[in-house]
C-alpha cells in the first residue's frame, strides 16, 4: 500500500482505515514523520518533531484496538499542536526566544483530551511569536513557507499548523484563533480553520495572548474533520474560570447533514466591498450562488460598527498582552540573561525582555501599556471596550434576521514573504473581516471558496451566534460538497507538488 496515499485522505478515512485494519497506527504515523522528514526542511511548519513519543502513543492504541478496547473514533490518527499550547516534557516556545529550552510541567487540558483519546502528537508547529501577526514571520525561528508557493506567506499567527495540514504532514491540528489565526491561515492554504465559541474550548494550558479574545479550534482538511476534533477538544473545564458549562453539540453530523434548505445567510455589507481582492470576491459571490441554488436563501446585512473593529482590538489586544507577558522576566521560565556589569533582579529582568522578545511583541507591549495608563485608559482601552459592546450588538440585531453570516476570510491570497514585514499597519489589515468574531465571542469557520490571485487559495467565512457552532459545520460541510462537485475534488489536489528529500538524506 503507498503511504503517499494514505496520508492525502481525510482525518476521517484514516480512522476508517485503522478500524478496518487496512494500517496501524504505527504505520500511518510513521508515514507523517517521514512526509515531514521529507518535505519540512522546505516548509519549517515544526519547530519541534517528537517521533519517539508520538510512535509510542501508536504502539499503544495498537495494542488497545488488537484487545478488543473501546476507543475513541479518532484514535490513532496523528496531530499536530501549535506551539502556544503546553505539552508536558515538550519544548513549547510560543514562537519566542523568551522561552526557548523551557519544558512545560504540565498539559493544556486540550492536549489532556488529545492523549485520553490515543492521538499521536507529531509535534509542535510555528507561530508568529506569542501569536502575535499574520503571516509567521513573527516567529524567532524563521518563517514557515505556504505549501501552495514556498515564496510566500501561510498566514498567520497559526502558519505551522495550517501549512502542516495543507502539506500532508499531519492530517488535523490544533490553532488558536485571538483575531483570526486559525481562520486566516486557513483561507491561505486552501485547510479549514475554526474558531469554536469563545469558552466552549478550554484556555488552561494555552500561553495567553489576550484572554477574552483567545480560543483554540482545529486545523483541518476536511469540514468533517474539523467537527470530529472540536467534539473532542470541547467541553466544560472546572481549570478555566471562563468555560462554558455546556454540552458538546453533535457537529460531525451537522457536517455531514449537507443540507443548507432555508438556512438564511447575511452577506455583511462592511466586509466585502473594495479592499477585497477581485477574484477573492468572484470566489465568494459563486460560493453564496451555489448555496443559493441548494436552496439557502442571502440576504444583505448591515453591521456598522464593523468598521472600528479593527482599531478596538489592536487597543484590547496589546493591552491583556502587556499585562500577560509581565510574567516573562527571567525569573521564572526559560530565558535569562545577566549583565555582568550589574546583576541586579531588575537588569536582569531588562536584559531578557530585550533579548527575548522580538520587535512586534515589544511593540504591543508599548501600545498596551500606553493604553492602560493613567490618564489614557479612558481614552483609548476605555473607548474599545464602548466599541467592543457596538460590534457585539450589530451581531446580536443582525442575527435576528440571519441564521449566519458570511465574508470573505482574508482580503487578498497569501501574500510574498517579506512584502508586509515592515509595514505593521498593512499587516493588520489582513485581519480585518475575522475580528468582530474575537471581540464578540461568536464562533466562525473558514472553508476554501476556490483559486484565487495567481492561482491561490481564497477562503469564505461563515459566523455564528454564540453557540450555536453546528450552524458553522452545517453550511460549512454543504458548501464544501457543492464545490468539491463543481472541481472534481477537493481543492488541495490542485496545489503543485512540493519538492522532497529522498529518504536518509536529511
Ligand atoms: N493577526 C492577528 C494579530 O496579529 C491575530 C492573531 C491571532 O489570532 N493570534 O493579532
């Protein structure tokens, strides 16, 4: 059997696979570390690779599965976690110099739930540091490269994941999604992303960023894939003060339902006029036709408030990242670094910080503190949490007409590494349709609407209300059936191939 093939079907057919007994886990998990061995030098989706641990975990669901044991139905099929959730004796770095040679002493509870149901963990992916931008080339350890074009970006902060997934090193992932990062670099790499309800997925274990804006979701290739592994990860958790008490909705099943007859959907007026690249928009006005003709009906809505999202969260963000990276100081994890002239706690608090964190983090760092000041904190935070409230309500009136809403996930394809580097503003401004999801608390998915500008991948984002995550998997898996029809397939089949490293030379 090629193991070539095995690793290019769904999350969801490999676990078919091991059940029928077609491959052990062993054998599917070994063919991803040597996809990885072969194609990661080019792509640097990993900052760490833990074949003996994640071959262990492949042995042992083996064993169970050969025992006759309940399992779970994803059990065996690899993952990759990107590198802000903490896996216990694993280096976790989130993208930072600060925290290089740390090693957790504990697990993020999603990565508790990921060991529980016998999921190999690969390894962990590359992020813009502390998640901080969208295109991974915040990362202290270069940037990684888009499957689709090693010449350009793969979205960011959640890059690894995503071009890990698009690349066939790992069939599902984990992101987390403060502004758009697992969205985003979802609609880059032609991958789903989903950003599960704010609190329906527990934050214990994930480096924060900015508390109330933070959530993890999958990384997936498949709307099928990315339901199977939220039902997963979801869930109250007594460890995180914010989690909600809810039940696990059933969004494998909305996945595969495929049947959007009478859905209403609200194309948000502010978020796909000019700014929008043309073909990202031809790709997201056919979307909608499709679902039309399936029997969905559109509508356009408003959301005024829209349009001072973006300013709100580049307040609310730096400043909950300020005062969640005061930690980082050299006292207490990786880092630290002592001025022999004079090791006092707080030079050598000064030194780390200024060895340890790169240019763009000192720089909402700055803009955060600034915020929070005495004297500007009515001012700027102050005023953003007003807006915070105003983009809220637009969800809340317009989902009173609406079941969900859709834009386009991300303004243009992936851009060339280095075009945007210089220029934070510009950088920004990718984010400017996934946000309102962040600052409301709402759940949203990212699904490939089709090539784009230079033949790219293109994306299209469905939001919903605040639990009600099946809705997101319902269209979400419609429309991917209907263009999968109208291609022939899935759109990953069109990527070019990438270039590999003939095996024992790396
Ligand atoms: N690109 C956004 C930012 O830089 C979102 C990051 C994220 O979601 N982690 O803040």
């Amino acid at each position: 059997m090629s193991h070539d093939d095995i690793i290019r079907r769904s999350a969801a057919a490999q676990a078919a696979a091991l059940g029928t007994g077609e491959i052990s886990s062993e054998e599917l998990t070994r063919a991803h570390l040597d996809r990885i061995a072969a194609v990661d030098g080019e792509l640097n989706a990993f900052l760490h690779v833990n074949e003996d641990e994640a071959l262990t975990t492949s042995r042992d669901v083996d064993a169970r599965r050969a025992a006759g044991d309940q399992l779970h139905p994803l059990a065996g099929v690899p993952i990759a976690v990107k590198d802000v959730v903490v896996t216990e004796g694993q280096p976790t770095t989130a993208g930072s110099r600060i925290l290089e040679g740390w090693i957790p002493p504990y697990d993020a509870t999603l990565v508790t739930r990921l060991r529980a149901a016998g999921l190999p963990i690969l390894g962990k992916t590359n992020l813009d540091e502390f998640a901080m931008g969208s295109s991974t080339e915040n990362s202290a350890f270069g940037p990684t490269r888009n499957p689709w074009d090693t010449g350009r970006i793969p979205g960011g902060s959640g890059g690894g994941s995503a071009a890990a997934v698009g690349s066939y090193e790992a069939p599902l992932a984990i992101g987390t999604d403060t502004g758009g990062s697992i969205r985003q670099p979802g609609a880059v790499t032609g991958t789903v992303g989903v950003k599960p309800t704010y609190g329906s997925v527990s934050r214990y274990g994930l480096i924060a960023m900015a508390s109330s804006l933070d959530q993890a979701g999958p990384v997936t290739r498949t709307v099928e894939d990315a339901a199977l592994l939220h039902e997963l990860i979801a869930g109250h958790d007594p460890l995180d003060s914010t989690s909600l008490p809810d039940p696990v909705g059933a969004y494998a099943e909305a996945a595969r339902s495929r049947d959007v007859r009478g859905l209403r959907i609200g194309v948000i007026e502010e978020l796909e006029g000019e700014g929008f690249a043309p073909e990202v928009r031809a790709r997201f006005t056919e979307s909608l036709d499709h679902l039309e003709r399936a029997g969905a009906e559109i509508v356009r809505v408003s959301c005024p408030n829209f349009r001072y999202a973006l300013g709100a969260y580049y307040l609310i963000m730096p400043s909950e990242a300020s005062s969640n990276l005061a930690k980082f100081d050299g006292m207490r994890f990786g880092l630290r670094v002592v001025p022999e002239d004079s090791p006092t706690a707080e030079s050598v608090m000064k030194a780390t910080r200024g060895a340890g964190f790169g240019d763009e983090v000192k720089r909402r760092i700055l803009l955060g503190t600034y915020a929070l000041s005495a004297g500007y904190f009515d001012a700027y935070y102050g005023s953003a949490q007003k807006v915070r409230t105003l983009v809220q309500r637009d969800f809340t009136a317009a989902f009173d007409s609406v079941d969900v809403l859709a834009s386009p996930t991300s303004p243009t394809v992936a851009f060339r590494l280095g075009e945007k580097v210089d220029d934070p503003m510009a950088m920004y401004l990718n984010d400017i349709a996934t946000i309102p999801a962040n600052l409301a608390g709402t759940p949203g998915i990212s699904v490939p609407s089709g090539l784009a500008e230079d033949g790219l991948p293109a994306g299209i984002q469905f939001l919903a209300p605040i639990r009600a995550d099946e809705r997101l998997y319902r269209v979400g898996g419609a429309l991917e059936a209907l263009l999968e029809d109208a291609w022939g397939g899935p759109l990953l089949a069109k990527a070019p191939e990438l270039a590999t490293i003939a095996q024992g030379a790396k």
